[in-house]
C-alpha cells in the first residue's frame, strides 16, 4: 500500500506545481520576461526596503501633501518597478499584461487615461475595504513602464490623501483671489 501512496503522492505534488506555475501571478512573469533586456532598468524592494526608505524620506519632508503620500507609500508591502527607454518591450505585451490582469489577476482598471500620446493604466485588486494590489502601466513615446504593488491599504487611507490635496488646491486658489484682489487698481 506504501508502495502505491508515495508515488501517488509525488504525481498530485508534480501536477500542483505545473498548474501553479502555468497560471501564476502575470506581472511576475511579465517582470521576469523582460527585466534581463537592453535599455531596461529594474528593480524589486521588499516591504522592509521600502518602509525604511519612507521613513527616512518622511523625517526630511516638509510639505503636507508630501507628507500624506509618504504615509500611503509607508503601507506597500513590496513595489516592483520596470522603465524601458529603448523600445524592448512591446507595446502589444503591455497591452497583454492589461488584459491577463483583467482576466487571470481579478484586478479592475481603476483609472484609464490618454493624452498627448501617452496612455496611463491603474489597476487594482479590492477586498472589501483593503486595496491588495496596485500595478500602473504607462505607455508613453519611446518609453514604457510598469510600476506593481502590494499593499495594506484601505480607501480611507486613499480618501484622506484626496482630502488633503483638494484643501491644498482651494489654498492655491484662495491665494491667487487674494494676489488678484491686489492687483486691481482703484479708481
């Protein structure tokens, strides 16, 4: 009976890997695809990396809207980051990575933008109230670039950066009001 059960055992180990590695997370295999290329630069920071690296940039920070996105960055449990500046990577395999995302990643396009030949894709993948993961995908001129994240963040850590960058901009606007109310001369 032994002789039976551990070779069976070896087969459904086998087969969990091959069906494991076959689906897998598509921006690991879009990074590991292309990160070995010319002209492109790569790089991958674990969460303790890039919590450190947030808290030194914190300490020397003065601006609030700064400040704010620090502390949203400070909840990314690890960033990988690919720029191809000499025309590497394909824009027909970023637009493939999109749609594995869509369809193998369970991720939503959050925000889709086009504007003077570039084109901007967030994507995301929400549970409930946490954001899991992040991946933004850029194609622009001559240049691509994927940033992915995974994250502990919740929309209300998003909604409170939104806040505080709508008060800067009605601070900015405020301010420019007042500089023109001065500007106009009395008669």
């Amino acid at each position: 009976m032994k002789k039976i059960i551990y070779p069976l055992i070896l087969v459904f180990i086998f087969c969990s890997i091959s069906i494991a590695q076959a689906g897998g997370d598509p921006v690991k295999k879009f990074y590991r695809k292309h990160k070995h290329k010319d002209h492109v630069f790569n790089i991958t920071l674990p969460e303790v990396l890039t919590r450190t690296c947030v808290g030194i940039a914190r300490i020397f920070t003065k601006d609030e809207e700064a400040k704010e996105g620090l502390k949203l960055a400070k909840k990314m449990k690890g960033i990988r980051v690919l720029v191809d500046n000499g025309n590497q990577v394909a824009k027909a395999a970023g637009k493939e990575l999109i749609r594995d995302l869509e369809s193998k990643g369970h991720m939503e396009r959050l925000i889709s933008v086009r504007e003077n030949g570039s084109h901007i894709v967030i994507m995301g993948q929400i549970k409930g109230e946490k954001i899991k993961k992040i991946v933004v995908v850029t194609f622009a001129e001559g240049q691509f670039t994927m940033v992915a994240a995974k994250s502990r963040l919740k929309i209300k850590h998003v909604n409170q950066l939104i806040k505080v960058l709508q008060k800067k901009q009605e601070k900015g606007q405020n301010q420019k009001e007042k500089e023109t109310k001065i500007l106009v001369p009395r008669a």
